[in-house]
C-alpha cells in the first residue's frame, strides 16, 4: 500500500472550546459541514492521515506521502479561479486524488459555467497528477461531470456523489429509516441557511417558525459571525449583521430579545460523531445545508433538504436525498407539510447505496488503494 496523506482538513477540531472563533472557523475552512466530508472520507479508507493544508509549503507537502487525497467542494465555476493551486501543483511530487469536485450553476442543470484559465491548469496538472491511468476525480453529480465532459475531463471523473453517504455502514439503513419517515414529527432541528441568501427570507423564517413550535434548534455552519453567535462571542458581531440576520428570520424582537433568542436557538458542531449523536434527539431535520440533512439520515433521522442551486440539487439527485427545489417552497412550509414534501424510498435508497459503493471499490482500487472489506457498507 503506498502511503497516503489528506490535502486539506483535519475531520475534526480538537479542544475546540479553548480555540478563537475566527481561527476555529479558518480550520473548518469556513463551513462545519467540510468536516463532514473529511470524516467520511477516513472513514472510506479506514485511516485517518496526516493533514496538510491547502496554504502548506511544497515541501511539507512532498514530505508526507506517496498519494494525496484532496477533498473539494465546489471550485468549478467563475466564483473561484484555482490558478494559485495549479502553480503549486507544479512542485507537488506525490500523485492525488480529488473527491467529491462540484460545479456551481444555476438550478436548472443546464447552463454550463465558465470557468477561469488557473482553473482550467489546475485540472489539467490535477490529471497528470493521477496515481494511475484511471480517472482520478470523482464528482458530486452527473451535472458536474457534463461540466468536466464540456471542457475535456470527461474521461478523468466518475459521478460518485458524497462520500458521507456511507457513514452508516448498515446495507438496509434505507429500510430501517423509512419507518422513521412514517413517524410522526415532534422536534424539528434546522439546517440553517445564510442571511444573504434574500430570496429565501421566507422559507428560513418559515422553518424557524416550526423550529420554535417544536423546541426544536438551529444549526449553523456558516458564516463567521453565525459561528460566533453560536458560541456566545457576541462581540465579534458586527449590529448590522444582527440586523441583516433579525430581517432574514422575519423577527420581531429587540436587539437584546434577538440575543437571548440567538442564546436559546443557535449551536455548532466541530466533531462529526457528536454532531450525529446530537440530531438522535430529534424527529427530523430540513434546511439548505445538504451535509446537516446528510448527517441527520446517516444518523437515522429523517431529514429534507431545501435545493436551491446545482451542487446541492445534483448531490440529492445521486445520493437520493429527498429535496425540494426552494422556488417551489419560496412562501414557506409548515410542520404539516413535510410529509408532503418528503419522498423516501428505502429499498431505492439502499440499492442506489450498493451501486455507488461498488463505484467507489473501484475508484480506490484502480489508484492502488484497495479498500477494506466493511470500509463501506456492511
């Protein structure tokens, strides 16, 4: 076995009470669901490697193994020009594997985004970068392998979903948790959303609404200052973004009832097990953060996610997470209305589970990383 090494983040962030909230957010590169990422991938491998992050030095880099594994998230698009990446790739020595690549795009699937030239040279030195003569990129969804397809990476990715599909290891986990869809619905937790995401103010406050009604919770991942509400450093708030976040919940409180309320409300996780153990308390969970409704099923808890652009609708398509497109839910839902909304298919779900593990089987192997009997499913 060649030895290996992690491009990126820990899976976890140890002691993370005594760290300050600005540097814990830069180790979860700014968004707790990347941590959900790196687990499940360690989880697939059956280790937990050494880490180098995207910023260390190539010699560092060049130190700590044969193949690196580098998990993405959606650096395909005009929003992110990966050159800087692409020059140092020019001084990586190891070969590498890229996990989980998503495109951003409108919801429609259709258009294809332009991406930048540093881009383009990153993955072109991310191929030639390959452990083998097989693909080395696996993508979120089948969109964004039209996206590589269009500009020439066709035959260097394979459509793989999420690997945090396979946290739970049960084969028939799909039968077991439709029993939990059928259930009735008594403590609903958030995956909260972003306060700059303005056209969907009504839907969040709607789903605030039930989580009030349900003494239910509001998990944040990001952003900065949402963390920082989360773990009472209220001082690292700016009053405008108070603001900004009062008016995209649709509450009307006093500045001094919206703390106490944000006291009462907001949490978040930076270890994946005890994020899982936390959503067993409730019945279900829905919101636009594709990997808090993840967890929440690989936990057995019913979960609903709000799809709102490409990477998160291309995810739910692959890995048959029930969705529902927010232009459709934009004036909001009730507590009534999940049973509606949420389609599940066990068998579905678990055979699309089979498939996608044996994809992966293969991914692993033809770059000479056999995987374990039982890494995936049991």
């Amino acid at each position: 076995m060649p030895s290996i090494f992690t491009f990126g983040l820990n899976e976890s962030v140890p002691a993370s009470h005594s760290i300050p909230t600005k540097e814990l957010y830069n180790l979860v590169g700014h968004n707790t669901g990347n941590l959900a990422f790196h687990y499940a991938i360690n989880r697939l491998i059956g280790s937990v490697p050494r880490t180098a992050s995207w910023s260390s030095s190539p010699e560092f880099v060049n130190s700590l193994g044969e193949i690196g594994i580098m998990p993405c998230a959606n650096q395909l698009g005009p929003h992110m020009n990966m050159g800087g990446m692409a020059n140092a790739f020019k001084q990586f020595n190891a070969k590498f594997l890229a996990i989980g690549l998503g495109a951003q795009g409108g919801v429609g699937h259709n258009d294809i985004p332009e991406l930048p030239e540093g881009t383009l040279a990153w993955l072109d030195a991310l191929v030639a970068h390959a452990p083998s003569n097989h693909p080395n990129i696996t993508v979120r969804g089948d969109y964004t392998l039209r996206v590589l397809e269009h500009y020439g990476f066709g035959d260097k990715a394979v459509s793989l979903g999420c690997p945090s599909l396979f946290i739970n290891k049960s084969a028939d986990h799909g039968v077991k948790l439709q029993q939990r869809y059928k259930a009735k619905i008594s403590k609903v937790a958030i995956a909260a959303g972003h306060p700059n995401w303005n056209a969907l103010s009504a839907l969040e406050a709607s789903l605030v609404r039930m989580m009030e009604d349900t003494n239910g919770m509001y998990i944040v991942q990001a952003t900065d200052e949402a963390v920082a509400l989360s773990r009472n450093d209220f001082d690292l708030v700016s009053p405008e973004y108070i603001t900004k976040t009062k008016n995209y919940l649709k509450l009307n409180l006093s500045d001094d009832q919206f703390i106490q309320w944000i006291r009462k409300y907001f949490i978040s996780f930076y270890n994946i097990p005890a994020w899982m153990e936390y959503l067993r308390r409730f019945d279900f969970i829905v919101g636009a953060r594709i990997h808090g409704v993840m967890l929440a099923i690989q936990a057995g808890v019913p979960g609903l996610c709000i799809a709102h652009d490409s990477r998160i609708r291309e995810l739910c398509e692959k890995c048959k997470i029930p969705y529902v497109m927010a232009n459709d839910v934009k004036e909001g839902i009730t507590l009534q209305d999940l049973p509606h909304l949420t389609e599940f298919d066990g068998i579905a779900f678990d055979q699309n589970r089979a498939a996608i593990a044996e994809e992966y089987r293969k991914f692993f192997e033809n770059n000479g990383l056999p995987l374990r009997q039982g890494n995936i499913l049991l």
